[in-house]
C-alpha cells in the first residue's frame, strides 16, 4: 500500500460522516490499524477492511459502499474480483473424482490478476473530480468535494460603514477625542487624533434556479457556499415557478443535511422555469427593501425562460439599479460557441457585470474572482 494513510482516514472518514455514516477517530484508528497491518493489495481487500472496521450494523453497509466506489471507482479489478465475489474470475470450482458435489477452490488460479490498491489519498480523488461537470456528479461524488470547497474563500468588495474608527491616518479629525487629550496638555491640542470608515464585505445575496436543467449546478452552488470560507453571511434563495428563501434553512448543518432540507423547503425543485417572476418577486419583496441594495448578487441559471422574456430584462433592470454588482453563472458559457441570442438570457446579459460558467470546481475560481470585483465591468468569461 502506498500513499499518505493519515490523509486517507481523515479524508475517507469525512466523506463517510457527510454521507450519514457515524465514522469517529475510534473507528479511523481501527481502519488505520487493520490496513498497515494487513497491507491490501485489491480494492476488494482494501473494502472488506473498510467494512470491517468502519461499520457496526448490515444496514451501514449501502452508505460505505456508496462512498467507497465514488472514491475508488478508478481502481476497478480488471478480473471482476474487486470484492471477493465467488463467481468473479480468480475463483475456480472442480469436481471431486466420484463425487458430483463442486467446490470452490482456496487458491486462486494462477490467471488471476488483482490490480494493486493505490492508497491514494481522498484529496486526490476529490481532485480528479474537480475537473468533472457538476452535472455528470453523483450525489456522494458531489459531497466529496467539500473538502476542497472548504478551501476556497468566498470575497465581496468592501463598502464603507456609518462607524468609523480611530486611525493615525485618517482624514477626518476626531474633534470630541482630540479636546479630551488636551486636558492632559493644558486644554492645548497638541496632538490631533483622527478617524477614518470602518469597511466591512458587501452583502452576498445568491438566486439559484433548481429546474430540472440547473438542479445539479444549483446543488453544487448550494454547497460551496455553505462551504467556503466568508460565505456563511450569505442570503439564499432558489427559484423555479416561485422564489423560495433558504437562508435559515442552510445554517448550520451539514452540507449533505443542508441539500435535503433544501429540497424540502422548496416545493418546486426540479420544475419549470420562470425567471422573470422570480426576479419580481425577490425586487418586491427583499431587493427594494435594502437587500440587494449595495450587494453582490449572484445568479445560477442557463436562462431558460417559459415566461415573457421581457419581464427578466425589466427585472434585471431594478435589480441593476440596486446591486454594486450582478455576477451571472450559467454552465452553458462553458462552450466557445454559445451566444446569448435567445430567451431569458439574452435579456439579462446586459445588465450583468460578469457571467461565468462555473460548471466544474475547476472553473470555480473566475466566479470568485468576479464576485471580488477583479473582473472589468461587463466582462463576460
């Protein structure tokens, strides 16, 4: 076995908590234990250790598994032996002589062959999953991401605040302070003390469409937001037929928890679209109450409208007129030959400041950069 076995445990055991499994240090350390111990050789080897140890009850057995293969799936036995099955290749049954009764050979024939189990950590095969389109991810593939989601940063412009605070080179003079220091000196000023603006991160407010063409990007967007760092302020919303508010619903909890109270919260996941009652809803009800006001506003959606187009455009409009900045990701952009000629999206595009793909992790990092503000105006990537 080779590879980094302490980043294997912490990472393997994190992957089997988020799923629903209750994987503690006590049975990372058995895990540990049994794999320098016993020195896999096969995947099959290595999840039979994993079953052993990481599991108390048959019931258990489904979530490990499904962790297990999202990990492992690129080490597959070429035989078919990948977990000891009786009947896979490397297993071979004989006929007494006067007997009829078969019986299963101990020895495995000498044409077997067992890949060797690469102790690869889970980094690298969250890593491998990063270049992935969320679309093609399953649920348990997605939740081992949040490792490398948790390392990201999610980072606002900075805005000016009514509080100020006192600094040796602010501009404005902090009068009531100054003339309290010059009692010391005789009621003579003999130093001024000055103030400056506090600063503090723009709000982020995110608008994610879970219709049935967006809901693995929205549950990806979902999850990196819970994530990563600096974005737990976040106010979240998701929309398909109707806007629906999940801000509450995504504290404090795991991402895994988190998604399914999400679907549960909103009625119309995996529906129809209609982006431009959604953006009027939010306009009315949250955005021209301060909101959106000064904010960057992120929005997931590849612009599929079934209602009037001309009502997003509208809608973009007020919402413009309130943002700091207006951040659009929509998967399809990831094509050089996509244009934004048609539907919803040709009707916002203007009034975005920056629309990114964000199909995959590996392509997280221009949003980021957008929702900072280190884009040009109008830059669409």
């Amino acid at each position: 076995m080779r590879g980094d076995l302490a980043a294997l445990v912490a990472g393997f055991g994190e992957a089997l908590h988020d799923a629903g499994l209750p994987v503690g240090p006590d049975r990372g350390e058995r895990f540990a234990r049994a794999v320098t111990l016993l020195d896999p050789r096969s995947t099959g080897e290595l999840h039979r250790i994993a079953r052993a140890t990481l599991t108390c009850r048959p019931e258990q057995f489904e979530i490990l598994d499904r962790v297990f293969d999202a990990i492992f799936r690129g080490y597959v036995d070429p035989t078919g032996a990948e977990r000891g099955d009786a009947n896979a290749p490397g297993t071979s049954t004989t006929t007494q002589s006067g007997g009829g009764t078969p019986s299963v050979s101990d020895r495995p024939s000498t044409q077997e062959r067992e890949v060797e189990a690469p102790l690869s950590t889970v980094g690298s095969g969250s890593e491998r999953l990063a270049s992935r389109d969320f679309a093609t991810l399953s649920p348990d593939e997605l939740a081992l991401l949040t490792d490398l989601m948790r390392r990201l940063a999610v980072a606002t412009p900075p805005r000016r605040t009514r509080r100020s605070r006192r600094t040796p080179n602010g501009r404005a003079i902090d009068l009531r302070a100054t003339l309290r220091r010059a009692r010391t000196t005789g009621g003579h000023p003999l130093r001024l003390l000055r103030r400056e603006p506090r600063m503090k991160p723009r709000r982020l407010v995110a608008l994610c469409d879970i219709s049935g063409s967006m809901e693995p990007y929205a549950r990806a967007m979902l999850q990196l937001l819970y994530c990563a760092a600096g974005a737990s302020r976040a106010e979240v919303f998701t929309f398909a037929t109707r806007l629906t508010r999940l801000t509450r619903v995504l504290a404090r909890t795991r991402p895994a928890v988190a998604l399914e109270r999400a679907g549960r919260a909103a009625p119309d996941w995996s529906g129809g679209t209609r982006i431009g009652a959604a953006l009027k809803r939010f306009n009315d009800d949250f955005g021209r109450r301060g909101m959106a006001r000064g904010a960057v506003v992120l929005i997931v959606s590849d612009g599929w409208e079934t209602g009037d187009p001309a009502q997003v455009g509208r809608e973009m409009a007020r919402l413009a007129r309130l943002a700091h900045r207006i951040v659009w990701v929509n998967p399809r952009t990831q094509s050089p030959r996509y244009q934004p000629l048609v539907g919803g999206m040709a009707a916002a595009w203007p009034y975005c400041d920056a629309v990114v793909s964000g199909h995959s992790l590996a392509a997280v990092q221009p949003l980021l950069d957008a929702l900072q503000g280190s884009t040009p105006h109008a830059a669409h990537q």
